[in-house]
C-alpha cells in the first residue's frame, strides 16, 4: 500500500520498535546522513518523481500495523505485497561533493513471513546529475528480521558531485519488507569495503584498444567481484587482476578497437558481501586521426614528373599532425610507395610517359595507429613523351588498281613512350592536266596490315608513315610505288560530235579522262532505234566495229536516212573494257523520189485558162511525205530554160497573189496532202479554186506556163523537196472567146461590188417595210422571192459549170478545194486588193453575166 496508507501502521508499531544498533552514535552523523526519527524529508531526502511507487516512511512516535517480528524505531520502508512484480521506488539522498576517498554506511533488511523473496534492494550513484547506470550494490531474497550493515566506499574528487540513491524492487513472490535505516556518511575510509584511488582518463586513437586500470586498497579485496561501469550503465568485466601487496591490488579492463561512439565516462566498482567500493568516473577519449578533406592539387606535370600542392589544411578528424605523407600508385598496377614530406609541395620524380596515377596525402597524430585513412584521391597522368624512333621502312604487301596494303613492325610502348598516338600514312601522286592531289589517313595501330584506298590508277604514288603523340613526331623515308592498270573510264560526252549525212554518219570523239592504264582500242557498237520513214527496220542485232587505240573516228556507211542510230563507245586497256558512253545521231532525210516524167506526156486536157495533168504519187526516203504541191512558172522568151532533172526546186511557197504583186516568176497553185494521192490521178491547173491557202486562178490564154510537180518530205527541223516538170502550156494563138484577164478585170470588179453593196442594202430596206406593212403576208412573199432569186442564180451556175467541163476529177476527192462561188471556204481577201480577183465573166446568149464574190454574200449582175 502507499506511503499515506502505511502512516496509521506505521505508528502504531513505533511503541514496540526495536533497539537500533547506531543509536547511541546519531548524533555523530555528518551531512548526508540521516536516522529518519523525523522523517526523510528533515534529511533532505527526496522522492524520485519517476519512478512507480514511494519508500513508506515508518515512525517510532506513531503506531503501524507491521507484523510484530518487524524492528521497532523510525526507517524506510516498502511492502512488496502492494506492488505489481518489477515495479520500483527510490530514494535520492542530497548532492554531496566530497573530496576524496570516503565512507557511506547503512542498516537494510528484506523480510517475509513466509521466507520468501521479498524483492531486491539496489544502491545506485549518480555522478554529475548524469544518467542512472546499473547499481553498483545490491541484496536480493530474504535475510532475515535483522537488521545488517552494509558500507559504500566512494572515490570522488572535486569539482564532481555525486547522488546515491537507494532502489528498491519487488519481485515476483509479491511477499515481505524491504526496508533501511541509519544512513551515515563519513569522511574516512571504509573498513570493510575496498576504496579506488583515482581513475585517470584514457585517450586512444580510434580503431586502437583502450585500457582501464583500477588501483584499489582494503584487506582481502582481491576476492571481491570487480568491473568496469560504463555511465550509461554497460558493464565491462574485468581482465586481469594483479596483487600489488596484501593491502593493494590492480584490475585491468580493456575495450576492443574503440570508436567514437564509445567515447563516454567510466568507472571501476567492486562488491562484496559487506558493501561496495565505487571510484570516480575517467573517460575515455577517443581520437579520430585526421585525414584531409580534399584532394592534392596539381602544380605541374611533365614526362616523367608531377608536381603537386598537398592541400593538408583542412582536415577530418584530431591533430595534432606530426607528420605528412604522399602515397602514390599506377592505377592500373598494385604496388604502392609512400614518401615523407616537409613542404606544403611535392614534386615526384622517375615516373612513366603517358602513365595514369593516384596520388593522396596521409597524415598522422601522436599515439598508436595516429595515422588516418588516406585523403581523396588526385588522379593524373603524365604527358607523353616523343617517340623513341621513326618507324622502319614501310613493306608493300599488295598492289592493285586502287589500293595498295602496307606493312610495317609492331609499336609498343617503349617505341611510342605514349598511349595515346596516332599512326598515319601520307600520300601524293600526281597525274596529268596538271592535277595532283595529297592527303593523310589515320590507321588503326593494333591492325598488322593497312589499306590505302580510292587511289587512281596506274599512278606513281608516295607513301610515308607517320607516327605521332602529343608531344613529337616522327616520320619513315618515302616509298614510290606504281598502282596497277584497271579498266579505263568513260570516253568524255562532250567530246562525241556525230555529222549526219543521209546514208552515213561520222563519228569521232576523245581519249578518256581517266584512261587508268595504256588504251589499246575503242569498241564502237551501233543499231538502229527508231527511223522517220515507216518502212525502215529498226528491230535488229546491233553491230560492232573496233579501232586501234589511235583511231578517235570512224566514218559509218550503208545507213537509213532520216533514222535515229544509237552508238555506244567504250576503250579498252590490259585490264578490260570500261563503261560505254551512248550518243544518238540521226541521218538526214532524202527528197522524195518521183516517178520518171522524162519522155512522158502528163498532159491530159488543155484548154484556154485550163491544163489537166495526170499526178504520181512519190516514193518516200527516209521521212514520209508531208505534201504535194503544183508550181506554175510563167514563161518569158529571154528566160533561160530551166532543165528539169538537175533544177532546184521551189523552196520557197509564193500564193498568186504574192507572185503578181512582187514580180515572182512563179507561184504555188495548189498543196495537197499526201493522203489525197495514194494513187496516179489527174489534177486541172487552172481551175479557180483554192489548195491550203493556194489559189489556183486561171491561165492567161496568150501567155505559156511550165507545170512542175513537186514532193516534199518535212520532219522536224528539216525539208527536202523533189520536183519534175510535167507539162508546158504553150500561149494561144489565136482570139479566144472573151474570157477577160483575171488582172485586167480588178477595177471593174471593185465597181460591180460597190452596186452589189448597194443593192443589197436597197432589198434589206425594202423587206422590213414589207414586214411592217404586209405581217401576215410575209412570209409567202419571202418565199416567193427566194424561189425566184434561187432559180435565176441556178441558171447562172449551171452556165458557168458548162464553161467549166473539163476540170479535174480531184475536186471531189479534196475537201479542202473550193470553187471561185464557194463564200464559206474561199479565204478572205480585200475587195480593194488589185490582185484578188473578184468577178468571172461568162458568155450566154443574149447577154453577158458578172459574178461578183465577197466574203458575205454573192449577187448576179447583168448588163446588155
């Protein structure tokens, strides 16, 4: 039960307490001590604010109702019997500060009825209000209804302090007493519990082991249970012991590779069956040794050498630093070297060219394993230093056209004294138009054999190695060695040129650009690809002619003309044939051949304005025939007489009307197309119509005129064109009937035309007044008048078709021919052009008729 409960027991128990064995001598008592007559609180002693339940204080002045068998007087104490197994409660004594070794004594019991354990009683020293560490004193089970006496042995020093407390803890039986009485503390030391001088502290650099050594002082104390109290209550056993004498022994206590964290306060305890002894704490100090925090910094650097900065201000960990040090290493290798160093600089000397190292700084404090861990690496390499040698003679292993494979030794380290280099084979050679061309390439240094490739043939080329690093240069003497012959190029485009003749080509061209090699000849194949005249082959093998190699032309005969020939030339060396160039050359087309005339009459009907002749078609050659056309040539008594089988033909179109005006000798009077003349047909010259464009007037009776007929074969930009004579018209002699002049009849045509325009415009006045005036007879009438206008103009072309007899069969056949009353394709021509006719007089009886033709309309004029 609690303290409050325990008060009415408590007194009623005091009238029969017990004599106390200290009694007599409370008095004596120095600070820290107490008899608790008047309670703990008068002693300055206090309850701990966190811990299960309170020590009962029990007073001789007041009655309790422990069992009888209880001691009489004033104590603490705690009935296990109200508490819950494990719970505690303590007892804090006042601070004290004693200087040196001193004793504290006290009176326990633990009681029960039954015999059975009551709990455990526990002393505990807190040092400098630190943390609680396990007791260093403890009784457990029952002892009996006596009082016994128990002795705390404390070494503790100025300026520490120190608490003790007393702990009490039930147990598991929950049975019984566990009480105190009669604390004291004296100023000498105890008899019977061992006293510890004074614990130094220990400092150790991390990693090392640490070690205690406790010194204490009292008779047969080496038999006493010792260890090592760490403050936040580890304990560490103890190691070795060691008898100084009979009334000194020493404990040792060692702590395995400490660390940082086990950097705290100790103390030595030791315990017997009448009381403990307890030194004072000693700490253990642990060094972390120091280690820079950044890496050394680099100066300098050569071949063979690197210079740095150790850069060993700024440290992790303790110092002092009584010594520095710079370890190195390959790092590709294992072994390292380590040298001493007494300057802020280092410079390490003998290394390898081109060598990658790793440099760090360690330092070192005093003490066992005072060396730290090595710093943060620096890793650098050395430059390279120049190669050794140039590299020996290059070995031509191959030779092509194109490429030629080089040997030469292995390069190691010891030849190129870097790593990092490059081997690289340069080149020039020079070829002809004054061309040339140099240039380097990198190879692969682990590859045995090496390739130089694109170069041309047949070619001188110089070849050097090189071999360089970072920091020099050397180069191989200069190999010439000639590439192969290969197949030549193409013979150059531009340099084709083809002349066209209508049954022969020439053809020359150019040696090739590259002609890789010597040309031996020029293989020329040709055929035939498409052809202007339908009735050429042009499916068929091709052909082949060769040359010698000093041969650039060729002259190609027995061809088509006006056909397209498709030519592939291509030059030769020891090596083969190169690629062919293609050029397309057509022959000129041929004139149309027509048919023989010489000897032959094509006249077939002559009349005074008229000739009928009989047309052949021609024999096409090369291209087909584009058109026919007939020429009149009016013939003059001073001309000179042309001959028609070796005569230039008429290249140069002229209309009768262009002839008139411009004096020409001659004029076209009729084209016709090919198609109009698959077979021999007659043709009348003269009969007043028009041929594509050409009018074919009359003839004058008393002039003579030579017919020529001429085929023409046009494609492109090319024409030529055949002609014959074939037939003449001799001038009339004698008076024909009176067929005016085409010439002579312009300005009395232009008269009739102008009356024609104005009779006209009389009828057009005069219907629309009809029309007005007479509606609804209209129409009747316009019939009646054009019943009558189209029988007089009936009359009138029957006589003119009378006239006309005998004009050519080919009227019918050409749909493009019009007669001279045809106002729909008859071309426009001016009624004021003096050289357009524009009236035909014809005879009939009684009277004479004037026909007069525009481009809108015709009207039959007569007059007596």
């Amino acid at each position: 039960m609690d303290a409050a409960a325990a008060l009415p027991v408590l007194a009623a128990l005091s009238l029969a307490a017990p004599w106390s064995p200290l009694g007599s001598a409370r008095g004596q008592f120095s600070a820290g001590g107490c008899t608790f007559d008047d309670g703990p609180g008068a002693c300055d002693y206090h309850q701990d604010l966190y811990d299960d339940f309170e020590w009962v204080h029990v007073s001789a002045q007041e009655p309790h109702y422990l069992p009888p068998e209880m001691p009489q007087g004033s104590y603490m104490i705690v009935d296990s019997s109200d508490h819950d197994p494990g719970e505690k409660a303590r007892l804090q004594l006042p601070t004290m500060k004693e200087n040196d070794t001193h004793c504290i004594d006290f009176s326990y019991l633990l009681y029960s009825q039954k015999g059975l354990n009551p709990g455990t009683l526990n002393i505990l020293v807190r040092v400098n209000k630190g943390p609680l560490a396990n007791p260093i004193w403890n009784v457990t089970g029952f002892t009996g209804r006596d009082w016994l006496r128990a002795e705390l042995a404390v070494s503790t020093f100025w300026p520490n302090e120190y608490q003790v407390i007393f702990e009490a803890e039930v147990s598991g039986g929950r049975s019984g007493y566990i009480a105190i009485d009669d604390i004291q503390v004296l100023s000498y030391p105890c008899d019977k519990s061992p006293h510890f001088l004074r614990l130094g502290d220990v400092e150790v650099n991390a990693g090392q082991n640490a070690t205690f050594q406790c010194i204490a002082t009292g008779r047969d104390a080496v038999h006493n249970k010792l260890w090592l109290q760490r403050r936040n209550g580890e304990d560490i056993p103890v190691a070795q012991t060691k008898n100084i004498n009979h009334r000194r022994f020493a404990a040792s206590f060692r702590l395995q590779e400490v660390t940082k964290t086990d950097q705290d306060l100790y103390r030595c305890v030791t315990q017997s069956e009448r009381g403990s002894g307890v030194s004072n704490f000693a700490q253990l100090i642990v060094r972390e040794p120091p280690r820079p925090i950044a890496p050394p910094q680099l100066l300098g650097v050569g071949p063979t050498y690197l210079l740095i900065q150790l850069n060993a201000n700024s440290i992790i960990g303790d110092g002092p630093i009584i010594l520095k040090e710079v370890e190195y290493r390959m790092t590709s290798g294992s072994w390292t070297e380590t040298h001493a160093v007494n300057a802020p600089t280092y410079k390490l000397w003998h290394l390898d060219p081109d060598t990658e190292y790793e440099i760090r700084v360690l330092l070192t404090r005093p003490g066992e394993g005072g060396t730290g861990l090595p710093g943060p690496p620096l890793i650098t390499r050395t430059k390279c230093a120049e190669p050794m040698r140039t590299p020996k003679t290059l070995k031509i292993a191959e030779i092509q056209a194109r490429r030629i494979a080089v040997d030469w030794e292995s390069l190691g380290y010891n030849i190129t004294r870097c790593h990092t280099f490059n081997v690289t084979i340069c080149y020039h050679y020079f070829r002809g138009h004054n061309e040339s061309k140099a240039d380097c390439l990198d190879m692969d240094p682990k590859a045995p054999q090496h390739v130089v490739n694109h170069l041309p043939p047949y070619t001188n080329v110089s070849l050097k190695m090189i071999l360089t690093n970072p920091e020099g240069r050397k180069e191989s003497e200069e190999t010439i060695i000639q590439t192969d012959e290969d197949v030549p190029g193409p013979v150059p485009v531009n340099s084709l040129q083809g002349t066209s003749f209508e049954n022969k080509i020439f053809l020359n061209w150019k040696e090739p650009l590259d002609p890789n090699g010597v040309i031996t000849q020029y293989e020329v194949s040709y055929s035939s690809i498409r052809s202007f005249d339908p009735a050429v082959p042009v499916a068929g093998p091709p052909q082949t002619v060769s040359n010698l190699w000093n041969s650039t032309h060729h002259v190609f005969m027995h061809l088509h003309p006006g056909t397209t020939y498709q030519f592939f030339i291509r030059a030769s060396t020891v090596k083969g044939f190169g690629p062919a160039t293609a050029i397309n050359v057509t022959t000129n087309i041929s004139a149309p051949t027509l048919p023989d005339y010489e000897g032959v009459d094509a006249s077939l009907n002559e009349t005074a304005t008229t000739i009928t002749v009989l047309l052949r078609p021609a024999q096409a050659k090369g291209a087909p025939i584009s058109a026919y056309q007939i020429v009149v040539e009016e013939l003059h008594p001073h001309r000179t007489k042309r001959e028609a089988g070796a005569m230039e033909c008429y290249q140069v179109p002229v209309t009768y009307q262009s002839a008139l005006s411009g004096g020409a000798p001659y004029y076209f009077a009729a084209e016709l197309p090919p198609g109009n003349l698959p077979e021999p047909a007659p043709f009348t010259v003269g009969d007043n119509r028009t041929y594509q464009g050409f009018w074919n007037p009359p003839l004058a009776p008393r002039k003579g005129y030579n017919i020529y007929f001429q085929a023409m074969s046009s494609v492109e930009k090319e024409t030529k064109t055949q002609c014959v004579r074939i037939a003449t018209k001799a001038a009339a002699t004698e008076e024909p009937e009176v067929i005016p002049d085409p010439a002579k009849q312009t300005d009395r045509v232009v008269k009739i035309a102008g009356i024609s325009a104005g009779i006209l415009v009389f009828i057009l006045l005069l219907l629309v007044v009809i029309l007005i005036v007479k509606k609804s007879k209209l129409a009747k009438k316009r019939k009646d008048a054009m019943g009558n206008t189209r029988q007089e103009m009936t009359h009138m072309v029957n006589a003119m078709d009378r006239s006309y007899a005998d004009q050519s069969t080919l009227h019918a056949e050409d749909p493009l021919s019009i007669t001279f009353m045809d106002q729909h394709n008859f071309s426009p021509r001016l009624p004021n052009d003096p050289l357009v006719p524009t009236a035909v007089l014809v005879p009939i009886t009684g009277r004479k008729n004037v026909y007069h033709g525009d481009n809108n309309s015709f009207f039959a004029i007569s007059y007596l």
